[in-house]
C-alpha cells in the first residue's frame, strides 16, 4: 500500500539579502502578508492540504522562526485579562494550527542540502517541500494540489507553471518526456535544467517551489557532491532518481507570488488587502486616486 504524503519540509534558513536592510533584523520568513507573516501562509497551506507535520529548516541565527510557534505566556495572559478574546484566539492558533518541529542547518549549503537537514524528521517516507519565495493563492492549496497528483504516480512531483520566455533564465525547468501539447496537467518528464537561457530551454515549465518526493530522494542527498556554486543542488539529484524511479510535474492551478523579491511582496501586499473584508474599500479609493 503506497504511502500517504503527511509531513512537509520548508526550508527557512537563508539570509534574505534581497531584503537588506531589514532582513538585518528581521527575518524574511517573518515579514509580514497584512498582519501574518509569510511563514504563516506556507504553514496554513500545509495544514489545509492535510499535512500532520511541518519541518522548518532553520539556521542557529532563526530562533525567533522558533518562537512565533511556541506559547508566549505573557501575552496571552494580558490579553486575557483584558477581555481582548479574538486576538487571543489569533495568537493560540499560531501553535495550534499544524504540528511545528524544527531542524537546524548551521551552513547554507543549497537547497538539497537544507532538505536533507531534515532527513531524520521523514522516516522513510515520502513528503512534501514548499519553499518560501513562493506563496501561492488557490482554490485548492497548491501543495494538496500536487499530492492529489502523487496519489495518481506513486512518483516524486514537480510543480511547475508556465513561465513567459525573458523570465526563464531564473528558474529550474523539466524536460517533458513527450510532445506537452498532447498531455494534460500532470505529465512524465526525463530531466529538468537549472536556469538555462531560453534559447536553451526544455520547454515554458518552471519549477515554482511545491514538491512532493519519494523517500529515494533522501537517500540519494546524502551522497551527492557539491554542483554549481559549491552547493548541494536538489536538481542534480533528479538524474540519478529516474534511473530507477519515474518523476512527472504537474501544473498547479494559482496565483504565484515572488516573495523574494520586492515586486512580488508589493504585488501580494495589494492583492491580500483587496481581499480583507475591513480595509478593501479604503485601499480601492487609495489606489484609484493614485
């Protein structure tokens, strides 16, 4: 009986120096989307897709990641005592929304390196990773999205979009094992390329941080040789994996969001506020008198 996808890796521990200065002290992961910060998104997606465990990946530098998750005692008490109910019920839920473990990656060695730093977490299982430069609004959470799509393979899954061709140099990208135009959304693939030019692109599907992988991928990290950039990069692990495992991708349904840039943090900014039921029409009149 195959076994169901339950726990999700998200790696937490980089630098974020796309947001200097602030990332001085504040941790990108804990900027805020309105008044929750972008950790909280990817956790929620987990808990609604019907994850059982989160695994944040952190560095020894990231303990306040840490804390958001955990009781404050204090505060809690405070806002007790003076009668301010809902907000209590916001701050319970941030350590009652999904089981929160952490583990620590003390260098910044690639993402399949940071991965494998919770190997001990997985049990020879397979599971998901959601990486936080990207939050994705969906009807159907993105990740539920592609563990619907392994429940179908049996086989590791790459969530991928379609990506205009000036932009495919920043991202990973499949190969497709047949002609895409006679497939649907979730299809072979026998490699994926990182960052190629466009001239040299396997095809429009990038890689957009929601995967799902078969507990063969751990096994095969722990041996893989720094690549491109002195890192442990999960993409030269693909190779080796369909030498005795097929991997498909699938096109997820969704709006993506960039967090780790600028723009895309503007964009997500906008867009969630114009979905709050409190502050949309005041933000609408702003934006229309600009």
């Amino acid at each position: 009986m195959m076994k169901q996808v339950k726990k999700v890796i998200i790696p937490a521990a980089g630098w974020g120096t796309r947001f200097l200065p602030l990332t001085k002290v504040v941790h990108k992961e804990l900027v805020p989307v309105l008044n929750k910060p972008i950790i909280h998104y990817l956790v929620e997606e987990a808990a609604a897709s019907g994850i059982e465990e989160v695994i944040l990946v952190i560095s020894p530098r990231k303990m306040e990641i840490m804390k958001y998750f955990q009781e404050n005692v204090a505060l809690e008490h405070m806002l007790k005592e003076k009668g301010k109910l809902e907000m209590l019920y916001e701050v319970e839920q941030t350590r009652r929304i999904i089981k929160v473990t952490f583990a620590i990656q003390n260098e910044q060695l690639g993402l399949g390196h940071a991965i494998f730093m919770a190997a001990d977490h997985t049990n020879d299982e397979p599971f998901a990773v959601i990486l936080g430069d990207d939050l994705i609004k969906s009807k159907t959470p993105a990740i539920k999205q592609l563990i619907d799509a392994y429940e179908k393979t049996g086989s590791s899954i790459l969530g991928v979009q379609d990506i205009p061709e000036d932009s495919i140099h920043k991202y990973g990208v499949v190969t497709p094992r047949n002609d895409l135009e006679k497939e649907n959304e979730l299809f072979a693939i026998s490699g994926a390329v990182e960052k190629p030019a466009a001239s040299e692109a396997p095809s429009n599907k990038a890689i957009l941080g929601r995967y799902i992988f078969t507990p063969k991928l751990m096994k095969l990290l722990r041996d893989l040789k720094p690549g491109v950039g002195n890192e442990i990069n999960v993409v030269d692990a693909f190779a080796e994996l369909m030498e005795t495992e097929e991997m498909h991708a699938f096109t997820f349904e969704g709006q993506r969001y960039d967090l780790g840039s600028i723009e895309g943090f503007v964009k997500a900014t906008i867009d969630y506020s114009l979905e709050n039921e409190e502050i949309k029409d005041s933000i609408q009149e702003f934006i229309k008198n600009k």
